[in-house]
C-alpha cells in the first residue's frame, strides 16, 4: 500500500490507476539554452526532438536523482524552498497564508517553486505577492538579480572547467544518434573526426548535413515510426490471438481485481462504516464520552466529504470513483448519525427537564450533578437551543407548580382537620385540667402533655406544612434558594467553565445568558418568592377556607407530581367525595377566625407551635431578603417584613384570646392537695405560676422571634414587635391575674359535692371529723374540701404566698421577658390581693366571731351571771365556751397551715404563732372582736354590785391575760372602755371595795390560769432561748 501511494506522488498524478497517459505530461519539454566555449555566444535555438527530450532527461537525472517527465514530473522531495523574491524562508508559509491548498495539490505547488520545471512567474507573483507593492517587487529584483549573478558566476566557472568534456560528450552523443538513425549506411568515422566535425557545425549553430537516406523499417525516423513500423503488424496479429486465447480468464481476473478494489475501498472506508454502530452502542451503554467522541468523528468525516466536492466543484472536474464511492458512503453513514444522535437528543432534553439541581452521581471524577452532565452532553452534540436557559425555565416552572399545588392541598388539610376537631366533642373540665396542669413549677414541658392528641395533630400538620414549605433543608424555599444559587453561577459565568464549546466551538454561544434572560431569572425568582410569601399570609390572615373540593379530586399521582412526599399529612386523607365533613358551626369562639388556630386548643400548646411556627417564618423571611434580586427597600422586601409583622399579630391576637379562656378556667388547677415542698399551701399557686411562666415565656418568643436566625449580610426583616401588641400582652396578663384571683375566691366559697357531673375537684382521700371533734388532722396530702373553714384557710394561706412571693416572680418575669415596668399593674393587682385577702379573711372569722358574740352575750345577760357569793372565785361557763372556741380555731389553723419545715421552738419566732403569720392574724382578729363582744354584754347591764363588778373583772382579766400576746392596741383599749363602763354602773362604795379585794382577786385568777395551764397552753407564749420554759 505505501508503494502505490508513493506512485502518484513520485509522477505529479492524482490518480494512482489512471486509465491513459495524462495530457498535460505530454506538452514538450523545454531543454535548456546550450552556451558556446565562451559563454557570450548567442542562444542556440529550443529543441522539440526525441533527443533533446533524452538529453533533458539525462541532464535532470544526473542533478536531481531522481525521474521528471513533463510539467508534472518534479522531485516530490521537494516540499518548499526560500522566496526567490527574498521576503520570507518559506514559499508554502506565504501561501497558507493566501489559503492556496498546497498541500493537497502537488502540482500545483511545483508551479509555485523555482526549481520545478512547471515554474510559473506570472501565477507566482499574482499569488503568493498580490499585495506587495512597487517598492517591495523592486527590491525583490534587486535580490533575484544578485541570487542570479551568484550562481552564473558558479556556473561559469563550472563550465570553464569542464568545457572539454562538455564538448567530446556532445560530439559522442550526436554521432551515436546519427549511427542509429542511418542504421549503418555510413561507416562509422573515427571518432576524432565525428567529434571534430560536431564540434564544427555546433559552432555555426546548424546541423550536420543529412546521411543518406535509409528504407530499413527499424531506422529512427519519422517514416519508420521511429523503429517499430516493422514489429506493429505482428503485434497486432499476437494481440488478437492473445485476446482469443486467454481473454475469459483474464476476465475471471478483472473481476477478481474489481472485488479486491472493492474491498480495499471498504477498508480505506472502514472508520465511515463503523461510525453509526458504535454511537448506537455507546448510546445504549449511556457512555457519554463516546458518544461524543464518534460524533465529532463523524462531523470531521462529513466536512472532509464536503471539502471534496467543493475543490472538485472549484476546479471543474468530475469525482472518481474512490471519491464518488466516499462521497455516497459518508453521506448514508451521516443520515444515520443525526437519526441517531437527534433521538439521542430528544432523550436528553426530556430528562434535563425533570431532573433536580440536587441530583447527582459517582464518577471516577468524583460526584457530578445530574443537570450539569446533561446539559454538556446537549452542549457536546450541539442544539439550537440553549440547554442551560431551558433547564432554568423548567425548573422555575417545576418550582411554581410544585409551591402552587402544595400549598393548595396543604391548606385544604389542615382545614379538614380543623373542621373535624371543632364538630366534636367539646373537652370536660377534667381534661382541661389535665393539661393546665401538664407545666412543671420550673417551666419545663413536654409536647405530647400539651393538649389532646387531636389538637396536637392539627398543631403538627400546621409545623409540618411550614417546615416543608420554609425550611432551607428539607422545604420547597431551600429549593428555591438552591435555583437561584445555580442561576447565578450561570448568570457570573462560572458554571460555564466546566461545560464544553461542543464541535468547533459551535455551542460557545450558549455559555452565556442574555441581559433579557437574566432579568427573567430574576423576576422569577421575586415570582416564587411573592407565592410563598402569599401562601403563609394566607394561613394566618384569611378565615377558614370554605371550598375543600381539591382534596376529593386529587391529580393522578406520578413520580414528577408536584405534590408526592411532601403533603404534611400524606396518606391520611382518602376522603369520600360524598361525604366532606361540613364547615363548622358558629357558636362565637375566638378560634372560630383563625384558620391556624385548632378549636378548643389551649394557650400553652398554642405559644407552644405559635413561637416555633415565627420562628420558621423569621427565619425565612431573613433568608428570602438575603436574595441579590430582593432588594433591601423594595417592595418584595417590605412585602416580607409585612409577612413577619402580620403573623405575629395575628399570632399574638389568637393566643391572648386563648390565654384569657385559659385564664377563666385557673379555678381548675385547684385539686385540694397540699404542695410537697411548702405544705402550708395547695398545689394551686404553683400551678398557676408554671401555666403564666409558660404562657409569658411563649408569648416573648412570639413577639421578638429572637431564635429566628439570618443569614450574614442579610438585612433582618424582624422588627421589634409594635407598642399595641405588648399593650395586648400587658393587659392580658393582668387580666389573667385578675381572672385567676377570682377562681380562687370561687374555689373557697363554693361548696363541694362530691358526685356532681361537673365536679372537678378532687375527692379527699381521708375521712372527715366534725369540728366537734376539736380537731381535723390530715396525714396525707389530701385535705377534707368539703369542710368550708379548710378551704377558707387554704385558700388565704395560697393568696399570702401570691401576695409574697409568686406574683412578685411573675410580675418581675414579664418586665424582665418584654423589658417594661410594671409600677401601676403590680399595684393594682397588690390592692385586689389585698381586698381578696380581706374578704376571704372575713368570710372565715365572721362566722366564729357570731358564734363568740351570742356566746358572750348571752353568757353576761343570763340570770345567774351575778355571783351569789360576796367573793367569785370562778369565771362563768361563757369564759370556758369562748376560750374553747379559741382552741378549736386555733387547732384547725394550726393543723390545716402547719408550721414551716426547719422551724424550731428556740427560733426567734418561737411560737406557732409567730411562725404561722395567718393563726396570729385570725386570734388577734377574734380576741379583738370578743373585746368588742364583752364591753357590748357589760353595757347591756344597767347597774354592778361589787360581787358583779368582780365578776366582771375576773373574766375579762381571765381572757385578757391568756390571749395576752394576741392582745392588740385596739383590744386594749376595748378592754380600757370595759372598765370605764363597769365604773360608770356602780357607786363609790363598791369602787372602794373594789380597790381592796384586788389582791385576793390577782390570787385566784393566778389559781384559775394554773389550774387550766393545760388546756390553754397553746396560746402561751414560750421564754425565748429556754426550751420549754413558759412565761
């Protein structure tokens, strides 16, 4: 194969089995002008004969070593040479630059180059100098004509040399042509004379004179055909009977050679052939980089075709057979690559228009993202379309269906949920109770202790709905944000980088997007933005939706529906279409307004999932501003911070109104049971202080979002929450105090009974003694509720406690959560703390303070109260009754409010009375009202003896002395009054009397406190610092 390749090369033909001899190689050769001795002689004419074409030939040989016939006959060694001109060092650089396809033309590159013999200065200087000017082909004659004196001035003295020897082979060769021309008519001369004689007639420039003439038939003239006139009959006679003879197997060979060229023809063409097959191959194997690379091989192999017929068509010949045969095999071969490829395409498109900007997969590169692979493939191939615009635009498209269709369903969820919570049963007080309860003193909480499990479905389908739609991980904004990050590497340009420029750089046009096609990007992304914005207003400002059709006719489910695997509450809703649940009832609840409010739901689950829902939108708005198209100022940013401001208030509005129901229903946090760690009161003030702590605490993570976190540089779109709403709050929060207070003023005055429907106080657990018993001990944490007195002083011991201590806290805890003062509200609710206790106070001692009063009275107004001895040495019964009286109250306090854990007798508060502030408070109050009751019963007497006026005395000292540390500045000047009124009802005679028997009477009221040391002992007051002394 090299060899044939080289014949073409080697005789200036195209084609290496041409059929006859190419005309151009039979124009006649030019032989070159033959000097005299001298050198100055004129030119010898051309020579058109066999011989000097022989000499020609002969002459070329012997310089060039190699065979040059005709104009086509050049050295192919000869690849290029300097410009005779002298501008460059290279021919073929100049004309490259001309675009003259040299290279593929070998002759006509010879005629471009001096030493070929097909040398043409007219085509040379119009080609390869078509722009030098006059100057530059004038100095390129300068330099021709100096490169031309250098090399005569070689030659001559060459010629000089050797001008002998020139000379005997020109005689030699003349006299040997004229021997074979005659064929042998002359004897041969010596040879000294033939050189002589050529010698002579080439000096005069003619010729010898002609031989005789010769009718031999193998003479070399014109006549005799140049010697072979005698052979051609002969040969033509063995040629007809070579044809007859050997004509049908050299046929069988004729088609042997035409298959064998047919077969070569395919080899040549094998990379056409197999071009379709292994694209189709690599498409099925999804090999990517071959498919690439058998295309551009079939685009060369195309453009090679082409290339073919446009020089064929330039230089008006007709296509040869091997041309035509690959013309006609690539054109098949690329009718069958773009069927393929174009399908290919098809396929490609398609997947590029549902694939995730999140897709990705393991290469031996390392992960690469689906759409970013896809988009080179089309790139690769090479489309019309711009695959990185498409696959923005269907994403933005997927994007907007996906939010539209999500939220649209999500909504009509969470409303049937609503409704099916608000047409059923309402919850009972004890279930109220339960989770008012739930709140530890602490403030910890759990989430499934917050509320029924209905209501905590609903709560998370409504976080559910919000998370999926606003959270930058798993939610349809983090999808958002995620395109737009993508777009913007394609709007800088960066992603370009990795993508290819395709064949040519013919998809270099695709690498970047228009001005217009950003400002799309742009507008839909503020689009998307602006849906999601609206489809949280929606939730928290529009009522109920009334239309929930949507949700009976669900689109057919598909692995590209927008709506798969992110609905909140997924497979829960296959619905009957005939049987919807109807929207619910108005009977004028709070909730009945809020489409994002569960009914009968209470506040502590509500700012529970109202602070996690803010903080959800918080933290989105923050990220969606942080968007290069949301401007800081624009619209889309001032809509974003609306969203925030609305849904806080709406949230706020919604959770006040819970907290003010909850707050009506505190009085159910009373369950009659004492408090482990201060069982001088219920388990009610804590309670209450957990249920506001938790409340408060919810409602500051409502009203600054304070956990919603922005991105860096992003501008916050939370503002500090306005001054109307922490007026709700305030106002709320004093009105809950206020309602609670009530509650429990309701819980100690209203009796219980137990096995009521709507009883939701707890059952004692230990039997209960009559207050004739004297005593009422309770040894579990379980009180007798029934008994009112119990309740009374539970219930005043709770509101001490709340005065002291627990409204203090929550009063310092709400200033310290919404950073404002409380002066006027903490007063306020100090006063009807106040007013509470008092009232309370007097509905429990007003009842024993009657029973002393009547008591008293009737024990002084008797008949028998007047001693019948001159001396009383005893106090009457009344004293006794009263007294008792006093022990029994002082027993019930004491045992219903025990004494502070830690506290001993040797304290400075030594006493149970001094340690217990309510027992000091109720026998300081009755020991003042039976002052009150005794100057009343002396004054209903109009006149006392002297043993009546003792009497008198002896009893009220008796009281007076025992109760002593009970004994205020206002019983002690009752007392003061007694005497003055005994004083004024008697004469001065028994005044005198009086005055003496004071010492016997000190004697026997000492006797009396003695002998009833025992019984009394409890309102002794202990010697401080010796244990057990009494005073």
């Amino acid at each position: 194969m090299a060899d044939d390749l080289d014949v073409p090369s080697h005789y200036g033909i195209q084609n290496p089995f041409p059929e006859e001899w190419p005309a151009e190689l039979d124009e006649g050769d030019v032989s070159e002008p033959e000097e005299g001795e001298s050198g100055a002689g004129p030119k010898l004419k051309r020579r058109s004969t066999r011989y000097s074409a022989l000499a020609g030939l002969n002459s070329r040989t012997l310089s060039t070593r190699s065979i040059r016939t005709g104009a086509a006959g050049d050295n192919v060694a000869i690849k290029d040479e300097p410009d005779p001109l002298g501008t460059s060092d290279s021919v073929m650089y100049i004309l490259k630059q001309q675009r003259i396809p040299v290279d593929d033309d070998p002759r006509l590159r010879s005629r471009f180059l001096l030493s070929s013999t097909s040398f043409s200065p007219a085509l040379f200087l119009a080609q390869a100098h078509q722009n030098a000017s006059t100057e530059s082909l004038l100095e390129g004659l300068e330099f021709l004509s100096r490169s031309i004196d250098q090399k005569s001035a070689s030659l001559k003295v060459l010629v000089e040399a050797n001008f002998e020897r020139f000379v005997r082979a020109k005689a030699t060769i003349d006299s040997v042509y004229t021997e074979m021309r005659d064929q042998g008519a002359a004897k041969a001369r010596p040879q000294s004379q033939r050189a002589s004689s050529s010698y002579r007639y080439s000096l005069v420039g003619g010729v010898p004179p002609p031989p005789a003439p010769a009718t031999k038939k193998t003479a070399l003239t014109k006549e005799a055909e140049y010697g072979v006139k005698g052979i051609r009959t002969p040969l033509v006679e063995a040629s007809v009977k070579a044809e007859e003879l050997w004509g049908p197997a050299l046929g069988g060979r004729e088609r042997e050679q035409n298959l064998y060229s047919l077969v070569n023809a395919v080899e040549k063409n094998r990379a056409v052939y197999e071009v379709g097959g292994n694209i189709s191959r690599a498409i099925k194997q999804r090999d990517y980089q071959s498919v690439f690379e058998e295309y551009r091989h079939a685009k060369t192999l195309r453009n090679e075709a082409r290339q073919l017929a446009d020089r064929a068509t330039t230089r008006g010949r007709q296509l040869t057979d091997q041309e035509s045969h690959t013309m006609l095999a690539t054109g098949r071969m690329w009718v069958d690559v773009e069927q393929q490829v174009e399908s290919f395409k098809r396929d490609l498109w398609h997947r590029l228009s549902d694939v995730n900007a999140s897709s990705s997969h393991m290469t031996a590169a390392g992960p690469v993202e689906e759409h970013m692979e896809l988009i080179g493939a089309l790139l690769e191939l090479g489309v019309e379309d711009n695959p990185v615009w498409i696959w923005l635009l269907s994403r933005y498209d997927l994007l907007k269906s996906k939010i539209v269709a999500f939220c649209e369903r999500s909504s009509v969820e969470i409303e049937i949920l609503r409704r099916r919570l608000a047409l059923g049963e309402k919850p009972s007080t004890q279930v109220i109770t339960t989770y008012l309860r739930a709140t530890t003193r602490e403030g910890t909480e759990s989430q499934d202790s917050l509320d029924t499990d209905q209501v905590i479905e609903l709560w998370e389908s409504i976080h559910t709905y919000l998370t999926k739609l606003l959270s930058m991980q798993t939610g349809l904004l983090g999808e958002v944000t995620e395109f737009w990050e993508t777009a913007q590497s394609f709007i800088n340009g960066s992603k370009q980088k990795m993508l290819p420029a395709g064949f040519e750089g013919e998809s270099r046009k695709h690498h970047r997007l228009s001005n217009d096609g950003v400002k799309q990007l742009q507008d839909g992304i503020i689009e998307l933005v602006d849906l999601i914005r609206k489809s949280v207003l929606s939730l928290f400002v529009d009522p109920p939706p009334e239309d929930i059709s949507l949700l009976a006719s669900p689109l057919p489910p598909s692995p590209n529906s927008p709506m798969s695997r992110i609905t909140p509450t997924e497979s829960r809703f296959k619905l009957d279409p005939k049987n919807l649940p109807p929207p619910s009832p108005r009977r004028g609840e709070a909730w009945e307004e809020f489409a994002f409010w569960p009914p009968y739901s209470n506040s502590l689950s509500g700012v529970h999932y109202l602070s996690q829902f803010l903080i959800l939108i918080g933290t989105a708005a923050s990220d969606m501003s942080a968007m290069s198209p949301i401007e800081a100022g624009s619209t889309s940013y001032d809509r974003l911070k609306n969203l925030v401001s609305i849904a806080r208030e709406r949230c706020v509005r919604a959770a006040c109104a819970a907290w003010n129901k909850d707050a009506e229903n505190c009085k159910m946090l009373e369950d009659w049971t004492r408090d482990p760690d201060r069982r001088e009161l219920t388990k009610m003030p804590g309670f209450f202080v957990a249920f506001e702590s938790n409340v408060l605490s919810g409602m500051q993570k409502i009203l600054y979002i304070s956990e919603a976190m922005s991105k860096a540089g992003s501008v916050n779109v939370v503002t500090p929450p306005p001054a109307k709403l922490l007026q709700m709050v305030r106002t709320q929060f004093v009105t809950s105090v206020y309602k609670a207070l009530s509650g429990i003023v309701e819980n100690a005055e209203r009796p219980v009974k137990v096995g009521e429907e709507e009883e939701w106080a707890l059952k004692p657990t230990v039997p209960v003694r009559s207050i004739d018993a004297a005593s009422t001990i309770i040894t579990t944490d379980n009180v007798d509720a029934r008994n009112r007195n119990i309740r009374m002083l539970l219930t005043l011991s709770n509101l001490k406690a709340l005065q002291s201590d627990f409204v203090p806290q929550l009063v310092s805890n709400f200033e310290t959560a919404f950073s404002v003062k409380l002066t006027d509200e903490a007063n306020t609710i100090r006063d009807v703390l106040g007013q509470i206790d008092d009232r309370l106070f007097q509905s429990y001692t007003n009842p024993t303070s009657a029973t002393l009063h009547s008591v008293i009275q009737e024990g002084i107004t008797a008949a028998d109260w007047v001693p019948t001895t001159s001396r009383p040495e005893q106090v009457k019964p009344y004293v006794y009754t009263t007294m008792l009286t006093l022990v029994l109250v002082h027993t019930e306090i004491t045992t219903t409010i025990p004494v502070q854990p830690g506290t001993s007798l040797s304290s400075t508060s030594s006493s149970s009375a001094q340690a217990n502030p309510l027992l000091t408070s109720v026998l300081t109050h009755l020991v003042t009202k039976i002052s009150t009751s005794l100057l009343t019963a002396f004054q209903s007497r109009p006149k006392y003896t002297l043993p009546a006026l003792m009497q008198a005395t002896l009893d009220t000292e008796f009281i007076a002395q025992t109760m002593s540390q009970y004994v205020t500045e206002e019983a002690s000047s009752i007392q003061s009054q007694i005497y003055l009124e005994l004083d004024r009802r008697t004469n001065n005679e028994a005044r005198t009397m009086l005055q003496a028997e004071l010492g016997e009477m000190r004697g026997i009221l000492k006797k009396l406190r003695e002998h009833t040391k025992g019984e009394f002992t409890c309102f002794r007051k202990v010697r401080t610092g010796v244990k057990g002394t009494t005073q």
